[in-house]
C-alpha cells in the first residue's frame, strides 16, 4: 500500500513539474528562439549591417551554449534543476537587458547575445527535460511532449515582440524580455525545489542519504560514452537540428525577402507553433506506445520536406505550407527523440547525458547561422542553403534507423556508489 502511495505521489508531482517546465520552456525558448529572426530584422534594419554579421551573433551565442552544455547536464544532476533555472534566467535576462543597450555596437551586440544565450539556455531546456525525465520514468515521452508544447506557446510571443519593436522600439522590447526573465526566475526556482516523492521512495532534492543506491539500470555517462547508440543518436540530432538553426535564424529574413510585410512574416511563426503544440503532445502519446525510431524517422522526412517547400516559396501561399508540414515534423520529433535516449540509458543520469548528446547538436546549430548568413550575402537568396540542410534532416531520418537498444551494465551486488564520477 506505501508503494503504491508513494507511485501515486510521485506521478502527481511529475505531472506538475512537466507544467512548470512547459512554462519554462515558453519563456526561455520565445526571445531566444521563435523570435530570433525577427531580432535579426530589426537589428539589420537599426543597423545596416550585412546578413552575415547579423545571423553570426546566433552562431556566438550557440557557440557558449555547445561549450557548457555537458556542464550544464553534470550541473543538473549535482545541484538540481531549480538552481540551474534561477541562476539561468537571472544571467539571460541581464543579457537581455544589455541588448537593449547595444547602439551600432557591433561588440555589445555579441556580448550581450551570448549572456542571453547562455543564461536561458542553462536555466530552460537542458533543467527542465531532465526533470521530468526523472519523475516520469514510465511516460516520458508524453511528459517531455508537454515540456516542449511550452517552446510552441513561446513562440506566439513572437507577433507581440514584433508589435512591441514596431510601436516602441528595439531597446523597449528587449529590455521588458530582461526584466521579465529575472521577475520569473525565483518563481520557477519555487515550483522545481519544492520536494516531492520520487519512485524509489526519496526525496527528489535528497536522494543519495546513505550514499549507495540501488542499481535501477541506467546507465553512467561514462558508460553511455561508450555504446555506438549514444553516437547514432547525438549524430541524428545534430543533422537534423541544422535546418533548424537555418530557420530560426533566417526565417523572417527570407519572408520580407519575397515581399511579405514585417508582421505577416512574423505571424507565420503562430501558425507553425500552433500546429507543433498539438503534435508535440501527439508525438509524445504515441511515443509511448509504438516504437520510436520508425516514428521519428518518419517526423525527420516530413521536417525535412518543408524546408524543400520554404526553399522554393514565393508568396505567402508558400509560407504557410512550409508551416504547416514544419509544424507536424518539427513539434513531434523532438519528445519522441528524448524519450527515445531516456529510454536506452535510464534517467538517473539524463541530465548529464543529455548535455554532453547536446554538444555536436549545438554545434551544427552554431555553425548554420552563419553559414546561411554568407551564402545569401554571397548568391543573393537562401535557396541552396535551405536544400542544402534539407538534405541533411533526410540524413537523420535514415540514421535514427540504425539505433539500437544498448546492452545494459552489468554491476556487481546490484548497487553502484553515488559517489562514483560520472566522466
């Protein structure tokens, strides 16, 4: 009977934490994220400065994020994910903050990019995932699903950022992103340290009192290193991510570019993050229940043909159809891809597992940007970029395919020592 209260208990909590970390997700991933390109407009617009210039700020401010991103993930195991997000979102919106400071300066702008880049990328994503991970063992995917719906809603902030930089300017806007960051930071560091029961029947902040426990299965970072799906896996994000690093940067660029007003480019934004919320949510469930690297590969082809379609776009018609197949592709891989590496190493130590998985994805997003930035500066359209990483998300979809269980660690007496190092 205990047991079962205790399974209960932890289920009820994991469930709110999945909300907390939604929430989370719709704070930190909207600026730096959704509304990415359209910072890059108004500072090209404020500015003049070349596409290249512009889009490279994402690929420095990327370039911090792929740097602590394995720190990140140990930071989350060791200290929890509540400090994380308080410290994360104070720095970002700091960041923030400077941004709004930045004038014609080319050096403030990057500074001031790569604080908010760093500081919401380790208090949103990498905290919030491992989270739940941890509390929802048996339905991780659709707990995940329900983190990641929060980048959709995140991203209707964009028509509102847009509206904001049109009626009261960069400076004004940004500077309300900095000071919400930091008003929202104690509010999320209360709903993630609040102590709850977690399978296994230990507090969630106390969970090493006797300092050995009891084997569950996961696997160590150490030993994840060294099975050939942890690479199948980081190798499939990475190609699949380059595209998104394309889009997110560049989107509203190339809409203005083929003749679509400011705001009606911004809004196709809504209407991508509309459609991901439902399949985020959907690609959880089903996640759950049939297997996930056929799932995902199929998520991949469909993400992939709406770059093809958004290369080839000429008109707002275009946009829209980029938008709905990015919305079904895009929002439903990216639980099914999560709970997937969840389900093959375990989620005692998914935190770090996930930072370090994170590395060569960060890195291919790092590089895009700027990529993408000087092929337009150098042909005078985006076409061949967008192909070019269409082909790669093609890649991916075959890759995943190739991801096979691991073999589980074996350990002597059934226990491990909590106090082993994880690299």
């Amino acid at each position: 009977m205990n047991r079962l209260r205790t399974k209960a208990r932890s289920t009820s909590y994991g469930w709110w934490i999945a909300i907390a970390g939604s929430l989370n997700m719709a704070l930190t991933s909207g600026p730096t994220f959704h509304a990415q390109s359209v910072i890059f407009a108004a500072v090209e617009s404020q500015t003049g400065w070349s596409r290249t210039l512009v889009s490279g700020v994402g690929t420095f401010g990327r370039f911090g994020g792929a740097m602590l991103g394995p720190i990140e993930g140990f930071m989350v195991d060791r200290i929890g994910a509540a400090w994380m997000m308080l410290v994360g979102l104070v720095i970002g919106g700091f960041g923030f903050i400077l941004l709004s400071q930045m004038g014609e300066s080319a050096l403030i702008y990057y500074i001031a990019y790569f604080i908010l880049s760093l500081g919401f990328s380790g208090g949103g994503f990498v905290p919030a995932t491992a989270a739940v991970a941890k509390w929802l063992p048996t339905r991780r995917a659709t707990g995940i699903a329900i983190v990641l719906a929060g980048s959709s809603i995140g991203g209707f902030m964009v028509p509102a950022i847009s509206w904001g930089i049109k009626n009261h300017g960069f400076e004004s806007t940004m500077m309300a992103i900095g000071i919400a960051g930091i008003t929202m930071a104690p509010v999320f560091f209360w709903a993630f340290s609040r102590r709850g029961v977690r399978p296994g029947d230990q507090d969630m902040d106390d969970p090493a009192k006797s300092g050995v426990i009891v084997d569950d299965g996961s696997f160590t970072l150490r030993e994840a290193l060294h099975t050939r799906t942890f690479w199948v896996l980081s190798g499939t994000h990475a190609l699949a991510n380059l595209s998104v690093g394309a889009v997110s940067a560049h989107l509203v660029l190339h809409l203005t570019d083929i003749g679509i007003p400011d705001l009606k480019a911004a809004g196709v934004i809504p209407i991508f993050v509309g459609i991901a919320f439902f399949a985020q949510l959907g690609g959880g469930f089903i996640g759950d229940k049939l297997d996930k690297r056929f799932m995902l590969s199929i998520s991949l082809v469909i993400q992939s043909i709406s770059v093809i379609v958004l290369a080839y776009a000429s008109s707002y018609g275009g946009a829209v159809v980029f938008a709905l197949l990015w919305g079904v592709g895009f929002g439903s891989r990216g639980p099914i891809l999560h709970a997937l590496r969840g389900d093959y190493f375990g989620s005692r130590y998914f935190g770090s597992i996930l930072g370090i998985a994170s590395f060569p994805m960060i890195l291919g997003m790092t590089a895009t940007p700027v990529l993408v930035g000087l092929a337009f500066d150098l042909q005078g359209t985006y076409k061949w970029a967008f192909l070019t990483t269409a082909t790669t998300g093609f890649m991916a979809s075959i890759l995943v395919l190739f991801a096979q269980s691991p073999v589980r660690p074996t350990r002597h007496g059934g226990w491990i020592d909590d106090t082993t190092p994880l690299v």
